[in-house]
C-alpha cells in the first residue's frame, strides 16, 4: 500500500509538473506573438502616417473663375480646387501673397472654397495664393499659382 501511495504521489507530481511546463511554453509563446503584432501594428500605423504626409505634400491648388475674361477694378470669383479625390483634408489656412507679403484669408477643410480677386491692372493677371496646415508637428504649405486673361 506504501508503494502505491507513493507511485500515485510520484504520477501526480510528475504530471503536474509536465502541464506547468507546457503552459509555460504556450504562454512564452503567446507573448512572442503579442510582440510580434505589436511590431506589425506599429509598422502599419507608421505606413498610414506616411502615406497621409506623401498625400498631403502631393496636392495642387486648380482655379477657375467664373468669367473666363476677367475685369479690371472688378470683384471676381474664382473657385479653388485643392486636386484630391475622396479623402479628407486636415484645417488649414488660406493666403494670399500681395507685394512680397503673406495675408490670411480664411480657414477650410474642404478641397474647395471661393477666392474673390480684384485685378489692379491688365498685368494684375496672376494672383498667388497657398494653403498651410499642420499635420503631425509639421506645416505643410501647398502653393498655387493662377494665369488669368484680364482686360480693361
């Protein structure tokens, strides 16, 4: 009976010992896969970052007045279009660049907002604007550049 006893003792403590050891090994390797999608989760968020930031420094601005002759001393419209397709645009602020200086204008999100110009003279044909918006600490300035025909 001693013997038995102490064989059922011995298989028990051996068996328990053998699952221990087994679940060590699941958990080591549960934790390798958790560091595992970790690093993948960080390479695709990085990804993502990058490609909104290659997005945003690729944009153009496109314009297009209602007239197609513009008039001097006249308040004309010009749709500006920032050139994207289907996504969402960050705030940003508009400006205009008038004798070497930047001017405000407004604040957007949209990939289009109304840019109202009045020509000085005949010359007064290519109004300079920009957008600048901050994504991830970094301002982004997308410029744009407009050939307009005006006549006096």
């Amino acid at each position: 009976m001693k013997y038995l006893t102490l064989i059922v003792i011995c298989v028990l403590a051996l068996g328990c010992n053998n699952n221990s050891i087994q679940k060590t090994n699941e958990t080591d390797q549960l934790l390798a896969k958790i560091k595992l999608l970790e690093e993948q989760n960080q390479k695709l968020k990085d990804s993502i970052s990058r490609d909104q930031m290659d997005f945003l420094h690729s944009q153009i601005l496109i314009g297009i007045s209602d007239d197609e002759v513009l008039k001097v001393g006249k308040k004309n419209n010009i749709v500006i279009l920032v050139h994207t397709y289907n996504r969402e645009l960050p705030k940003y602020e508009i400006y205009t660049v008038v004798d070497n200086k930047e001017i405000k204008i407004g604040e957007n999100n949209q990939t289009r907002f109304n840019f109202e110009f009045i020509p000085k003279s005949v010359e007064d044909n290519s109004p300079e604007i920009f957008l600048k918006m901050q994504y991830k600490g970094e301002t982004i300035k997308i410029p744009g550049k407009l050939l307009l025909k005006v006549e006096k």
